[in-house]
C-alpha cells in the first residue's frame, strides 16, 4: 500500500473518530488500532474455513500427503511446531501464489516426517522435512517453465517473500516446481533456480533456464 492510500485511509479513520494520530501515511501502532476498533465496532467477523481448511483452497490432509508414505505404511503427521510451519507458509507464501495463478495447484510433494525424508533420500536439512516447502505443478495454467516464469515475475513485482523457487528438470516427463517458503533455519533467500541433469548428476542454475 502507498504512502498515499494510508494517509487517505487515516483520514477516512479519523472522520469516523477512531483515529487520533497524525495524518502522516505511516503505518504504526496507532494506525493499526484505529483499523482493529473500527473492526470491532461494525462487527465484522472473518468468514471461517470449511473443517481440514488451513487456507482458502489448501487443506492440511494434501500439505502432508505423501505417496511413499502410504505406500509404505509410514506414518507422515507433523508435530505442532512443523504444523504451524506448514500453516504460516501455507498462508504467507502458497495460497497468495494459488491466487496469482488462479489455477488448482496439484501438490506431489509436501510435509515429510524424519521418516519419509529419509526414504524419499532427502537433505537432512529439507525444508521439506520442517512444514516450509511444497512441490506442484498447475497444469491448468501451463506446463513448469510457464509458472516458474510468470511467478518470478508477479512475487517480485508484489514484494511476497520466498526461500526459494526451483524450477525442477523442465522439459522432461517429470518436472515440478519447489516453492519454499523459508529454509529450515528460518532464513528466507528469494532464490531462483533451475535443476538440471548433467552427465547423471543434479546441478544446479541460477535464474530459469528452459
């Protein structure tokens, strides 16, 4: 929001009497509390999510699914800190992607338990393996390279912060893209990559490479 649409929103505040700051376009704890009583005063409640609903349009039951999971009979259910983990990305990061692309986002890969990261042969510091990383595709909006071009674009231009964004082995018949919302540790890189097969190995490339 521009400096200006919050000096236009504090005037409207300050009209209806519940802002008696300065008109000054910052947004600080005074403007915060003129929004939170005006709430309050007409009333409004947040419309509540349909039960399994983290998001709009994410449940937790597809953030955790796992296919080597339920294959194997191992179980894939996160502990309360790795929920909310998957909760505030989901949140912060996944469903403002989904709205950007306004498309089902068809995730292959979500949560992994200590277990499921391990028979999957994932890092041992996956960002997976905490609740901050999904891997999806959107065939509706168009094939990986498409998304991953258009989403590098829209997340900058909407300043919506990220770890990293991989977009995995484009051109092939599996590919997907790596979202994270935060590295294991917390730390957020906006990182954009390409992972690529070279001479059978992963490597790895800076930017989108088709």
């Amino acid at each position: 929001m521009s400096k200006e649409h919050i000096m236009t929103a504090q005037e409207s505040l300050q009209d209806a009497g519940f802002y008696d700051g300065i008109v000054d376009g910052l947004f600080g704890k005074a403007s915060l509390k003129a929004v939170n009583d005006a709430i309050k005063a007409t009333g409004y409640k947040a419309p509540e999510l349909p039960d399994g609903y983290v998001t709009t349009n994410f449940k937790m039951s597809e953030l955790t699914h796992s296919n080597t999971a339920a294959a194997r009979g191992i179980s894939n259910k996160p502990n309360a800190e790795h929920e909310r983990n998957l909760i505030e990305s989901a949140k912060k990061l996944w469903q403002p992607v989904r709205e950007l692309l306004d498309e089902p986002m068809h995730i292959n890969s979500g949560y992994r338990s200590p277990a499921v990261n391990s028979a999957v042969g994932g890092s041992r510091t996956s960002a997976h393996s905490v609740g901050r990383a999904i891997d999806f595709t959107c065939p509706k909006f168009g094939d990986t390279v498409e998304i991953a071009k258009f989403l590098v674009k829209e997340l900058y231009a909407n300043k919506i912060a990220f770890d990293q964004l991989i977009l995995e082995f484009p051109n092939t018949g599996s590919t997907w893209i790596h979202l994270g919302y935060k590295k294991a540790n917390g730390e957020q890189r906006n990182q954009v990559l390409t992972a690529k097969k070279v001479n059978g190995r992963t490597q790895y490339f800076s930017g989108i490479h088709p």
